[in-house]
C-alpha cells in the first residue's frame, strides 16, 4: 500500500507522473471539462487541526473527479476514544483514500500500516507533502524555461521547509534555507536528504541577504507554526530580521518570484507590498493545491500511471 507522509516517499519519477496527470487535468478544468474518473471514490478526511485550503481542495478535487468526500473532525475521537491502530484498522475498510493531519506526526505513522487504503499527511509539524507539491508545480508553471531554479527560504526551518527541501532536490532544484541559529533545519536531515537524493543541492545559512542574492524563488512562511501559539511573541522577536520585504526583494534578481503557503500575516513575515505585488505567485500555489491533488488520488487510486 503507498502512503504519502513526506516526500521520501516519492520517486522523482513518480513526481512527474504526478504532474502529467495534473497538467491533464488541470487543461481540461480550464477548459470547463471535469471527468469524472474517480467515481464512487471515497475520500476521508481526518483533521485534528484547523485548514482551509488542504481541506477545501482536496474535498472539491473528489467531488470534481465524480467521487465524495467525509471529513472526520475531533469527534472522532482518534487517539483517545481508540488507539490510532484500531482507527486506521476500521476506517481504512470503509473509504478509498485517508488524508489526515494530525497534532503528531508520530500518530501518522503508527496509524498508516494499519490502514487497507492509501494515507495522505495533510500536513503534521514534520511534514506538509501536498504543499510541496503544489508548490513545485508551480515553480514549473512560472519558471519552467530555467534549468535549475534556486529556491531560497527565509525564516522558520519548519514542516514545509522541510518538505520544500527534499521535494527541491528531487526535481533537481537548489534550495537554501537561511534562519535563524535555533531555527535551522536540523542538518542530519539535510544529510539525509543528501544520502537519498544524488546530487542534492540542499543548504543552510543564517543571513537572508545571502539566500536570495542567486535566488529565483522567495519564499516564506509563518513564523510560529500551528501548536507554537505560546511562542508567537518570542518569535516574531527573534524573526524580526528575517521578514521579506521589499528591501529584501530588491537583493534577489529581478525575475524572483514570491511564494507562501498561506495563511500569511501581514506585517509579520512579510509585507503587504511583497504578498500582494506583482511577484508574487501566492494565489496560483494555492490554486494549484486541487489541482496537483487531483494527480495525486489519481496516481495513488491507480486510474491513471
Ligand atoms: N497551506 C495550507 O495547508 O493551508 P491550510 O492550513 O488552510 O490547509
Ligand atoms: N508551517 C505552518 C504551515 C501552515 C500551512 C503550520 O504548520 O502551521
């Protein structure tokens, strides 16, 4: 059974498949056309944390593709009316594909091998694989005439940094990280990201003005992630350097994108002038999420390969 919990999981050439299938897909909505491919498909959805996009997207994906949706909140009880192994063993029977986010990334691997349908990590505090993915496709959409794109990333080395690195390295993409020093990516998983990917360009420094200088992506994110709410105002203290700004901007060449996850916040890890101007690609990334998804069930439920 495959399971997507990083990006690990992925092959770069299972990476591609993914995105011709979304390329397909994505010009036939255009076009007005939704092909009902996945029909009769069920897609759970287990949250224990709040989501707009990861949830919307992909709930609009399975419908658009003729399947249906459930989305299991706190309720549910996973965890703490039953172990995470009994939850998986049971719902597993019923649907067709599990999204889940969880509090704990470990809870995503212990639920995952006992799970009869394919897991999705709708992101946990390790990893945010479906991000990436929309995220890279999205590179290509806007940079795809370029070689090898330089990602720089600016701030927290959190979940979707993470994912950006291994998923940057994958399609033979450079990416750079700068943070500050208890911020950083953890190097034994820069190692590790070196150790399964040949010829990785993977990076960490601490100045932002050294990131972007060779940079053709910007990107950001929150600087206290979900479950650090307690840290904001510490953060946004030590973070304070590191917001992408228009200065900042103006250090990456001309042709530099923006990009961040969302959900963003003004004033804090970048400004209104940057996410709302006229580089910045915030709006596509979260475009793409539905439709990169839509590869992705299609690829794992095995309609299309
Ligand atoms: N970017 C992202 O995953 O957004 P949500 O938390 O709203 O799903
Ligand atoms: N790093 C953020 C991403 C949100 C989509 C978080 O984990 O809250």
């Amino acid at each position: 059974m495959r399971h997507l919990l990083t990006l690990f999981d992925v092959e770069p050439a299972e990476l591609e498949t993914i995105f011709t299938i979304t390329r397909d897909l994505k010009e036939k909505f255009d076009a007005g056309l939704r092909e009902a491919i996945l029909p009769g498909r069920v897609l759970a959805m287990l949250f224990e944390r709040p989501s707009l996009r990861t949830r919307v997207s992909f709930e609009a994906a399975i419908l658009q593709l003729g399947g249906g949706s459930l989305f299991l909140g706190e309720d549910v009880g996973f965890g703490s009316r039953e172990s995470v192994e009994d939850c998986g063993r049971v719902l597993g029977q019923y649907v067709d594909v599990i999204v889940s986010r969880t509090r704990k990334h470990q809870s995503l691997v212990d639920f995952a091998p006992h799970c009869a349908c394919s897991v999705i990590n709708g992101l946990s505090e390790e990893a945010h694989p479906c991000q990436a993915l929309a995220d890279l496709y999205t590179m290509r959409e806007h940079l795809g005439g370029l070689k090898k794109p330089r990602l720089a990333w600016i701030g927290d080395g959190n979940n979707v940094a993470r994912s950006l690195a291994v998923g940057c390295a994958k399609m033979g993409f450079s990416f750079v990280a700068a943070s500050p020093p208890d911020y950083q990516l953890d190097p034994a998983y820069l190692e590790r990201v070196r150790q399964e990917v040949p010829g990785a360009e993977v990076q960490q420094v601490e100045d932002p003005q050294e990131a972007v200088a060779d940079a053709e992506i910007i990107y950001t994110d929150v600087w206290a992630s979900m479950g650090q709410e307690t840290e904001k105002q510490s953060r946004a203290e030590t973070f304070s350097a590191y917001q992408v700004n228009a200065e900042l901007m103006r250090q990456a060449p001309e042709r530099a994108i923006f990009m961040h996850c969302m959900p963003a916040h003004r004033g804090l890890e970048v400004t209104t002038d940057v996410i709302d101007g006229p580089q910045s690609v915030v709006l596509d990334q979260a475009a793409n999420r539905m439709h990169v998804q839509k590869g992705l069930l299609a690829w794992l439920l095995g309609t299309q390969s």
